[in-house]
C-alpha cells in the first residue's frame, strides 16, 4: 500500500471480541504517532477518544460537540451519549 498520510477507517471495531479490539486500537495509536494521520467514524466512543487528540460528536448526522479528546470525555453531551454514566 505504500506509505499513506491518511487512513480513513468505518467502524474498525464492529464484530470484533473485546481484546481483538484492544489490538486493534493499539496498533491504530502506533501508526498514528509514527506520523499516520486517522479518520476514524466508531461508535465505541471511548475507545475512539482514548487515541484520539481531537474528536467530532454526532447525533442525527449533525456534529453536536467538538474539541479535544480530553474535553470531549468531560462533556455533558458524551455523558448524555452514554445514558447519562461518566465515561470513567
């Protein structure tokens, strides 16, 4: 494949066992600070933001909070998102 800038990645996690996606989070966060830059759309919101330095929130297609991954794990909207339960 080369060497891509970009990756642009859709659910990278869906059917996956819980340590698969641990793996596949993991090795996501090394290509990303070897300079690889992700886009990544991914329901496990969490998961997502913990590799994340910047992230969009979603709901109904609209883009409903953005900022840093940190603000965005504090965010009355994220906690909102996960059925009102602290992401910690």
């Amino acid at each position: 494949m080369g060497r891509p800038k970009l990756l642009l990645l859709d659910e990278p996690s869906l059917g996956l066992a819980p340590r698969l996606m641990d793996e596949v989070f993991a090795t996501l966060k090394d290509m990303n600070q070897k300079g690889l830059t992700l886009f990544i759309v991914e329901q496990e919101i969490l998961l997502s933001l913990s590799i994340s330095k910047r992230g969009y929130l979603l709901r109904n297609g609209r883009v409903i909070k953005e900022g840093s991954a940190s603000s965005l794990m504090e965010s009355r909207e994220l906690i909102t998102s996960l059925g009102g339960y602290p992401p910690y």
